[in-house]
C-alpha cells in the first residue's frame, strides 16, 4: 500500500512541477459549405477546417494550398443543393 501511495505522490508532483503533457499527434475537423460547384465547395470546406485548426495556418494554404507542418486526410460528401453543390468535410490533421 505504501509503494501504490508513494506512486501517486510521485506523479502528482510530476504534473505539479510542470512535466510537458503529451500533445495529440492528429486533431479532426469538420466543415459543411456551399458553393457552385463541387471542386469549390470542398475548397471552401478545406479551408473553414483550417481556419478551426489555426488562423496563423490559414495565410500559407491561401497562398499554396498547403498546411504547413501537417498532413491531411480529407474526405468529403458532397449533394446537390438546389442549383448548387453542399459538401460536408471530414478532415484529420496530422502533425509531421
């Protein structure tokens, strides 16, 4: 009992003392957009998943369409939407 105490002492003062807390490696996004047509409606849903991720990101991906120090994953499902194209994103950003 003793050594189970001392193990939650010692990690309590672990955290206390400020140890770094592991970070997550991929962070998931989603968006939904429309547009006139698909290939821009799953930009602009790309692009509002950046935005949630960082705004400090989102300058670079205007720029070359990239997000700088991640890879992505995206997917989308995109539907006709009255005389436009509504595409719901599901996109995973990883960091490299």
């Amino acid at each position: 009992m003793k050594f189970v105490k001392g193990l939650v002492a010692a990690a309590a003062m672990t955290v206390a003392l400020g140890a770094p807390i592991a970070e997550a490696a991929c962070v998931k996004k989603g968006a939904v957009a429309t547009a006139g047509s698909e290939e821009w409606a799953k930009w602009y849903a790309l692009e509002t998943t950046v935005q949630a991720l960082s705004w400090g990101l989102w300058p670079g991906f205007l720029n070359n369409g990239k997000v700088e120090g991640y890879s992505v994953n995206d997917k989308y499902s995109c539907k006709p939407d009255g005389g436009q194209i509504t595409c719901r994103a599901a996109v995973t950003f990883c960091k490299k």
